[in-house]
C-alpha cells in the first residue's frame, strides 16, 4: 500500500496504556531516524486538538504527532466522536462535524463510508512516513462490535499491520484479560499478534517472571515488555476516565487550592495540565457540593453539551455553591463551555447540543449565548489584559456558541480582528474561549502570583516553561519505554512479519 512501514497497538480495554505507548513509540522510532506519524482511525474522545489548519482531531493523535516532530493532520485521525449524550454523538469527519448520529445509526449506516475514509488516509500517511504507529481503541475482542467495527482488527487488516497487544498490570487481572483477549480473536487476527507489553508495573519485576514464564508457555506469544508505572509525567491524556485517578481532597501541603468542577460531559479538561505542573498549586476535580469547599480558584472547563451540564449545576446545588464562592471573592475562570456558563443563559434553538432548548446560566457575567450550527476551530495570538499587565498569548478555539453581551464589560484578549472573552476590573473573573491559556508561561506566573498576592504569600517568579516540561516529558516516556520493552526484537518481528504476509 506504500512504503511505510506500520506497528498497530491494540489493549485488552480503554486505558491501558495505548495511547502513551504509541506516544512513547513515536518519539523512539523519530530518534532512530525513522519518519514517523501515529494514526487512529476512530476516536471517541471529548479532548480536542486543532491542526495547523483549522481542524478538530482527537487530542492523543494530535499529541502523538508532537512527540513525532510533525505537523498533525486530520489523515492522523480521520474520523472523531464526540458524545453529546449517552445515546447520541456529534461525528466530526475531516476535522469538521458531519452529523449528529445515535450508535446503531452510525453502526449500520456510515460503515462503509468510515472503511473508505479510512483507507485514504492510511494511505496518504503510508506514501509519505517511513513508520506509522496505529493505535487501536477499546479491546479488539467485543464479539458483539467485530462484524462492524472501525478501529482494531479491521484496521490492522487495511495496514497489513502486526499487533501489540497491552494490558495494565495495575487494574489486576493482567494474564487473564490478556489470555482472554487472544483466545477470543478470530485465528487470523490473533496470527497478527507478534507479542504483548505489560503495563503500568509496579514493584519487582522479578516477582512478575513466574507469570512471564507460564503466559508465554501457555499462549506461544512473546512479552516483549513490563514498562512500569511512571509518575507525574506531563502528557496529556484523552480520556476523561484518568480523572477518577485524582482527588476531590485538598492537599494541604500545597498553597494554592485549585478546584475543576467535573462537567458529566466535560470536555478538553488538558486545559488544567500547567497547573498540575506548578510546585505550589494543588489541582482536584470536583462533581459534588460537599467536596468543593473554599478553593483559592474555581475553573469551570469545557463541556460537549453545556445546556446539559449547566442543569447539572443547578440540581446538584453546585451552581450556588459557586454563587457563594463569588460573593466570597473566589478567582473564578470559565473556559469555552464554563464561560458559557458564567453568562445569564444559554441558549440552543436549532438543538445542535440538547434537546433542552435554553437554561439559565450563573448570572456572573451579563452575558447570554447562543448555540449555532456553525462550529469555530481556529488557532489564535492576542494580548491578554490582567489587571494593568498586558500578555503575549496563543491558544485555540473550539465552540458552537456564540455569545454575547447585554452590557458592557472589560475584554479579555484583543485578537488581531476582534476581542475576545471577559475579565472583571478586579480580576476575580475570567471567561473565555481560549483553550490553552495557562499553557502560557508569563500569563499562568502572573495569574498565580496575583492568588498568592491575595493570601498574603510571596510571588514566584519565572516559573518553569510549561512546553519544556512538556518536551521532557516525551523524552522521559521514550527512555523508559525503550529501558523496559525489547526493541530490536520488536524490530525484527516487525521486518518478519512484512516479509511472511507479502
């Protein structure tokens, strides 16, 4: 199909690790001097990312091809889901949204068209990279998903790829869903599978090697890897599943307390990954009133379906909670869907989101929006006004809503052609659509020192850069990757298997 030579990674189910490992691959196979791109066919994700040109991919892919060195593309992921619901999703084809669709509607009806999109861009990427990292999704064994299925094995029959298959030691249960999920496959696709990794190990490796042993005894299918648990490593995740990995607690061992509400939709919550970065600052999601306490910061995050989440809001009795917080001066930033949220209502005629036509919003802004059938994906540079500071930012803008104001208020950033979003005089404030704006080092060390300004602290000045850290992280990820799986052997596997399918 071209000159690219393609590895798919495939796990026993969501979250294993697929992602990271591809992530980690893609740097690796890059510093041996291989051209390499990732490639997801279908991904469900609400964290978006934005190419270079204007259009939405699911955020991994467009992480992967960072660590890669590239430019991402929509060929990187051709085809995004995007749930707006739990029976419904907004499919983004091309990085643009093509239709809102139920599961069985998309199942039965858009199949062929998704095995068509896919094999154009598998293609594209196959004549122009020397290696092409595949990330499946899920477990490629749900019987009941196989005959239609967009994503594992039918993907891995497109590429002519052989298969990794991982799975996470830290769940429990390793050897069991990793023999199960080889005894389920159908023969031939089981035959694309050259070995398995182990994830997420902790402890002594040695105590794991009567397992090894027996897993490779039993099922003829080499472990080509135990790649250990690695913490705080700056990567962004896809999923909003590792969220039930963070506290809803306050440490109190950190001075600034930052808490996120956890929207049942939230989306693009990679927006808070500087913050956990910063020594002083310590980050927690929070879904329930009595979890939310007196928060230095609140940050209400994007959302897929706003309306919806703003009811949540207000029957769970977050919404005056966050009410009082304000009356309490509480810094209180809204991002996309949470600046939304801020305003006196929204609103969704055409119900692009909800089937839920308006609600009311915090009130915090005199501000209402309107949700409309045009989607913006733009990236975008301003300055961002705080206090009498103005900043140098660049960020992007995903949104169906547009907003507007019912009185006048103080603009956020000025874009090069408009202003954009709002910021109280006394800086309590802040809404606005930029995703990304705490990835900006001087306005994130500004913005944090005014926090510690107010309870009386020090300021900290020059905090560490943000996509530095960011950088070492892929590297870091790579390094331990490469120390903990066989890769010459992975290599040779590869070659053979190209060579015996031809």
């Amino acid at each position: 199909m071209g000159k690219a030579v393609p590895l798919m990674i495939q796990g026993t189910h969501s979250d294993a690790g697929k992602s990271a490992l591809v992530t980690a691959l893609c740097r690796i196979f890059v510093q041996d001097g291989f051209k390499t791109a990732p490639f997801k066919s279908q991904n469900m994700a609400l964290n978006s990312y934005i190419t270079f040109d204007g259009k939405e991919i699911g955020r991994a892919q467009g992480v992967q091809a960072e660590a890669a060195g590239i430019l991402a593309t929509t060929d990187m992921n051709p085809i995004l889901i995007k749930p707006s619901s739990s029976c419904e999703s907004q499919i983004v084809v091309h990085g643009k949204p093509f239709k809102k669709m139920k599961a069985g509607e998309y199942r039965q009806d858009f199949f062929q068209q998704g095995l068509t999109l896919i094999r154009d861009s598998f293609e594209k990427l196959s004549v122009r990279y020397d290696r092409i990292v595949i990330e499946g999704a899920g477990s490629p064994a749900e019987i009941n998903l196989n005959d239609r299925e967009l994503v594992n094995m039918r993907v891995a029959q497109i590429a002519n790829a052989p298969v990794i298959l991982v799975g996470d030691i830290e769940k429990g249960g390793v050897f069991a869903s990793l023999v199960g999920t080889l005894q389920l496959l159908e023969p031939e696709d089981r035959n694309r599978v050259i070995g398995v990794i182990i994830n997420k190990f902790r402890g002594d490796v040695s105590l794991l090697q009567p397992g090894l042993t027996w897993f490779e005894e039993y099922t003829v299918v080499p472990i080509l890897g135990v790649v250990p648990f690695i913490d705080n490593l700056l990567i962004e995740a896809e999923d909003s599943v590792v969220l039930n990995n963070y506290t809803s607690k306050f440490d109190a061992s950190k001075e600034i307390d930052i808490a996120v509400i956890r929207h049942p939709l939230i989306s693009n919550f990679t927006d808070i990954d500087p913050l956990f970065a910063e020594k002083d600052c310590h980050v927690r999601f929070v879904k329930a009133v009595e979890d939310l306490g007196e928060p230095d910061l609140l940050i209400l995050p994007g959302s897929k379906n706003t309306i919806e989440d703003m009811m949540v809001l207000h029957s769970t009795g977050l919404a005056n909670r966050i009410l009082d917080l304000a009356q309490k001066d509480t810094m209180i930033v809204g991002i996309c869907g949470g600046y939304q949220m801020l305003g006196n209502r929204i609103e969704d005629p055409y119900e692009v989101e909800s089937s839920h036509k308006s609600v009311e919003g915090l009130g915090l802004i005199p501000m209402q929006t309107s949700m409309t059938t045009h989607k913006t994906t733009v990236h975008s540079v301003g300055m961002a006004r705080f206090g009498e500071e103005s900043i140098l930012v660049a960020g992007y803008e995903i949104h169906m809503g547009e907003s507007s104001f019912e009185e006048e208020c103080d603009h956020f950033v000025q874009l090069a052609d408009r202003r954009e979003g709002t910021i109280t005089k006394d800086k309590q404030i802040i809404g606005t659509y930029f995703h990304g704006i705490f990835n900006n080092d001087l306005f994130r060390e500004v913005f944090l020192n005014e926090i510690r300004l107010k309870k009386g602290l020090e300021p900290i000045k020059n905090r560490a850069s943000f996509s530095q850290k960011r950088e070492e992280g892929f590297d870091v990820l790579a390094k331990v990757v490469r120390e903990n799986i066989q890769l010459d052997r992975i290599n040779k596997l590869i070659t053979d298997f190209q060579k015996e399918s031809k």
